[in-house]
C-alpha cells in the first residue's frame, strides 16, 4: 500500500467525508455488505466529482496539494458537505487562508459591559479554543460544578462532573470537538487550540475518536440540559453571535423557555448575588 503523508490534512478530512456517505446517500448502486470499506470508495468519489481514480487518490494520500477551486467545489458537492465543512475542505486546500496571527484573548469592555444586561439568561464569551474569557453571574454560577477551569471541552473531557452535569453529554462533546476542528483551521496560527488537541488526544480516547472523525460545524443554535448540584435540571435554549471585531471570539446566551427552566435561572441568580 503507498505511503500517506504524515501531514495530510487535506487527504484526512476527505477520507473521513467518504466513510460517512453511503453510496444509496449519493445516488449510487450496490451491496453495502459485499463493501469492504465504509462508505463510498475513493473510485466512486472520483466519478461523482469529476476527476480522474488516479488523481483523487494522489489528493487523499498527499501526493497531491493543489487542487483547484473548482475541483475542491466539485469534491465538496460528491460528499455532500454543509457550508462550514465546505469552507474547511477550501481552507485546507490552501484557497481560503485562515485568520492570520494569534487571535485576540482580551475581551472589550463594552462586551463585558453587555453580558450584565441578560440578568435572566446565562451569557458568556468563548474564545477560539472554547475557554471562557467572560461571563455574567448566571453564567458563573452555571459553571461553577467546574471550580476553576475554564475551558470548555477540557471541562467536557476530563472533569469528573461533566457527565453528570451535562445531561445529553455526547451530544454536547461532539458538536464542541466538531467546532474545534473548525476553529482549529480558521485560526492556524493560534498556539492553544493546538496544545488543548494534544493534551486532550492523550488524555481522551473519546475525544481521540471524535478528532479524527473530521466532522467540521460550527457552535449553532441549541438546547442544552443541566443538572446543577445546587439547582437541580437547568433547560437553556443557546444562541451564538460572532465578535466581529474580536476574530475567534462567540457571545452565547442561554436563555429558559419555561418556567421551570426561568425559574432554575432565577436560582442561579440568587446564588451568583449571595457569593459576591
């Protein structure tokens, strides 16, 4: 078998893409039990983009590094990717460069100044290696099962309360690692997204297993479900808004949609005031 690159990201990211489809997914014929690898074969992504066996397979094993914007449009339209992932597939392609330099930690004043007007809703900023750079009290006191760490997939993959903390845990780790990896390729430069997946590749062999599943989207709307020692079962429905002049920085805030859920944040705001 040839020898693949040690540093084939590109190749990586297209490997896992076709793993994941099944060929009725795209369209094709065929036994899936008489298939020896999961997914579509490399010749099938090959007929579905456009391009010659040969040079799909140059691309997956690194021989090849330069393929064009309209080939890359072509592979990204075979595995069915979503425009986060797509975007990753161009970026890793060396056609859209990520952000240049060391994103910022430093949060603006303003901001911290706007995570206290949602008294009632957990608000924080999350830097590109997911720590929490600020936080209202709500939010504080939502974390707080966590003492002092502050960063959010360590917390998932290394706290011993995580798991009972976040209740639809998998759910919650895999869409954290999938955002990761995203941000792992919009922020190249930035040395703690790469050191937090090299503490976590060794410490975890779930978080192992879900890096190199190269599953790439970004933090979305979502419901999350907490049980607070204090608090009991917290439901909070999330936003995440880009920091348009802060690159890698998210403002999310939780908010309650019953009132049973507004009434847990209403604790946690009591808790919060009476620690201060």
């Amino acid at each position: 078998m040839p020898m693949v690159s040690r540093d084939n990201q590109l190749g990586e990211f297209l490997r896992a893409g076709r793993a994941r489809l099944e060929p009725s997914e795209a369209g094709l014929p065929g036994d899936t039990t008489t298939r020896r690898v999961a997914g579509l074969r490399r010749e099938e992504v090959a007929v579905l983009s456009g391009v010659s066996a040969d040079y799909y397979t140059r691309l997956e094993q690194g021989r090849e590094r330069n393929p064009s914007a309209q080939v890359v449009t072509a592979l990204a339209r075979a595995l069915q990717l979503g425009p986060d992932a797509r975007d990753h597939l161009h970026r890793l392609a060396g056609l859209h460069p990520g952000v240049p330099g060391v994103p910022p930690t430093r949060v603006d004043p303003s901001l911290v100044q706007l995570l206290d007007a949602f008294p009632r809703a957990a608000a924080y900023v999350l830097g590109p290696a997911f720590d929490v750079l600020a936080a209202n009290r709500v939010a504080e006191a939502l974390l707080s099962p966590f003492g002092g760490e502050r960063n959010m997939p360590r917390i998932l993959f290394t706290h011993s309360a995580a798991r009972a903390v976040f209740v639809e845990w998998p759910l919650v780790a895999g869409a954290t690692v999938h955002a990761l990896r995203l941000n792992a390729g919009l922020f190249p430069s930035d040395p703690g997204i790469s050191a937090l997946v090299a503490e976590l590749s060794a410490e975890s062999a779930e978080f192992r297993e879900l890096w190199a599943d190269h599953t790439v989207a970004g933090l979305m709307r979502a419901y999350k479900v907490f049980v607070h020692p204090r608090v009991g079962r917290v439901e909070l429905t999330y936003q995440t808004f880009d920091v348009k002049d802060a690159p890698g920085q998210q403002l999310l805030v939780g908010t309650a949609e019953s009132l049973a859920a507004q009434d847990a944040i209403d604790q946690l705001a009591a808790l919060a005031s009476a620690s201060h």
